[in-house]
C-alpha cells in the first residue's frame, strides 16, 4: 500500500469522530427533553449540565476533524 493511500484510509477513519459527536448530541438533547417533560421544574437546573454535554461532545468531533485534516495536509 502507498503511503498516499494510508493517508486517506487514516483520514477517513478519523473522521468517524464526527458521527460519533453527532450520535452523542442527539442522544444528550433527547435526555434533556424526556427529564425536561416527565419534570419541568428540574429543567432549569438541568440546562447547564445539557450545555457542557454538548460542548464535549462537540469538542469530541472537532478533535476528531482536526486529526483528519493534520493526516491531510501535514503529514
């Protein structure tokens, strides 16, 4: 196998990340809503711990993507 083509197979994988962050997302919001609906005085304490299960799980993907883009154009 060349090198170029481990690149973009290594790429690729890395990429999976993101699916990974897009499943995580959707799984913490519909956490949220289920808690949110069966107890709606909770909600309001509950909307910090949504928002930093978001952004980790975002920071997740994003890694993922930068490691992507670094097999790209660096190595």
């Amino acid at each position: 196998m060349e090198a170029e083509a481990a690149k973009y197979i290594g790429a690729g994988i890395a990429c999976l990340a993101l699916a990974g962050a897009g499943i995580g997302i959707g799984l913490i919001f519909s956490s949220y809503l289920q808690g949110a609906l069966r107890n709606p005085s909770a909600a309001q304490a509950q909307f910090p711990n949504l928002l930093l299960g978001f952004a980790l799980a975002e920071a997740t993907g994003l890694f993922g993507l930068l490691v992507a883009l670094i097999l790209l154009f660096v190595v």
